[in-house]
C-alpha cells in the first residue's frame, strides 16, 4: 500500500473492484452529493451503513480503513468536543461556564456522519484504484484535460519532490542545523522552503522541453481502453435506486 490508493493483492479483488473505474467513481459522486444532501440522522446511519458495507465488498480489512480514517476521527473528536458548546439553541448539560446545546450535538453527530460515509465511500471506490487507472477515467469522463495532466504529473513527480525536499534535509543535517524555537530555524525553514519551489520550477521546466522533444502537444494520448460493460450497468441499477430512496425519504422526513 502506498500513500495514493489502497492496494490489493490478486486474492482481495472482488466484483466490486473489478468494475469500470467510470462507474465506480460516478457511484462515489452520486453517493457523496446524496448524502451531504440528508439531515435526518437514521438516513445518515443508513448511509453510513451502505458505505461500510461497500467497503467491506470492496475487500478492505477492518484494520486498514481505521488506519485511513484516523486522521479524520481525530478532527471530528474535537468539532464534537467544541460544537456542542459554540452554537446557540436549547440546553442540555453544563461543564463550568460553558453550556452544550441540543443543537450543536445534532450538528456535530451530522456532520461526523456525512464525513465518515463519504470518505469510506471514496475509499471503497476510489481509493481503491491506481492513480493512472483514475486519471484515465477522469479523462473518459471528459474531465478538462488540464486537470486531468495536472494529476497525472503530480502522481508522477511527488516522489520526486520528496526526493529534492530529502537531498535539501541532508545537506542541512551536514551543516549542524539543530531546528529550534528561533529566527535561525525560521529563516533556514524558509530558506528550504524556497530552495524546494525553485528546483521544483527547474525540473518543472526540464520535463517539459523533455516532452516537447518527445513530440508532445498538450494532449496526452490515451493508451488504455476502458470497456463498459452489464455488470457496470447492473452496479449503477442498484445504486440509483437505493440513492432515490434515501432522497426521496429525506423529502418525506
């Protein structure tokens, strides 16, 4: 596993993770819009069940989606721990001088909610799918291609980046930088911070006459041919419905 999608091994694919890369992320799109839709909390519950279980059937362990979601629990533990107390409405307990209201627990169980089901959704399905894989799909589901270049050379080159930021580290290490709590740390913290967005520039402009060299003409061609099948179409069969229903629930409610 790296740090830009959930790998998984040849005996953890299942139906799910075989399907169109086009219908996974319109799935995940429909999904994300429907559920920062709802308000009503058993519809949430019930969307974060959905997400959950879509993960499973995407084969992620247990382990590994709590690993990815931590960072987000955190920061939902403290809107939890701030939001009751910082919105106005009716009074449910006090702790000192600060008052928890009804409506800032309603708030934050919302919207740790619509978090969790979205992130777990687009962990199942997007996650899930190798970063070349995605911006091939983006690119057949006519995303402007300068968006899709701009991923695509970012998942390229972050590595490299990384690189140059750790040669800048070593020859500061070599140097005796000792960081503090000083002007000296600052000014050499920025000081590495500018060294990184000029090297940055130059490879930048090394790849591209690299490119130009190579014939390239602000299109990429697209190698890889995606093939739609039923059983892509049988996926979104059972999600519209299953979205309309929470929708139309939401109405309802």
């Amino acid at each position: 596993m790296n740090g830009l999608t959930l790998q998984l091994g040849d005996d953890q694919l299942s139906w799910l993770t075989q399907r169109d890369p086009r219908t996974r992320i319109i799935t995940a799109m429909l999904f994300s819009l429907v559920t920062v839709s709802l308000n009503h909390p058993a519809l949430l519950t019930a969307a974060l069940m959905i997400a959950i279980a879509t993960a499973l059937a995407a084969g992620l362990r247990p382990s590994l989606l709590l690993n990815r979601i931590l960072a987000l629990e955190a920061f939902m533990l403290v809107m939890l721990a701030l939001l009751p107390f910082t919105t106005p409405g009716a009074a449910v307990f006090t702790l000192g001088p600060l008052t928890a209201t009804e409506e800032g627990l309603t708030l934050a169980l919302t919207i740790a909610l619509k978090a969790n089901s979205v992130v777990l959704m687009l962990l199942a399905l997007v996650g899930t799918l190798e970063p070349v894989v995605l911006g091939h799909a983006l690119a057949r589901l006519h995303v402007p291609p300068k968006l899709v270049h701009l991923f695509l050379l970012t998942v390229r080159y972050i590595s490299v980046l990384h690189q140059e930021y750790q040669s800048l580290r070593r020859a500061m290490r070599a140097r005796a930088f000792m960081p503090g709590s000083n002007f000296h740390t600052w000014r050499s913290l920025g000081n590495l911070l500018g060294m990184l967005l000029v090297r940055s520039l130059e490879r930048s402009q090394r790849v591209m006459a690299a490119m130009k060299c190579r014939g390239f003409d602000g299109r990429f061609f697209l190698i890889n041919e995606l093939y739609w099948q039923w059983r892509d179409s049988l996926m979104l069969c059972v999600a519209l419905p299953t979205l309309g229903t929470l929708v139309t629930l939401e109405l309802l409610l």
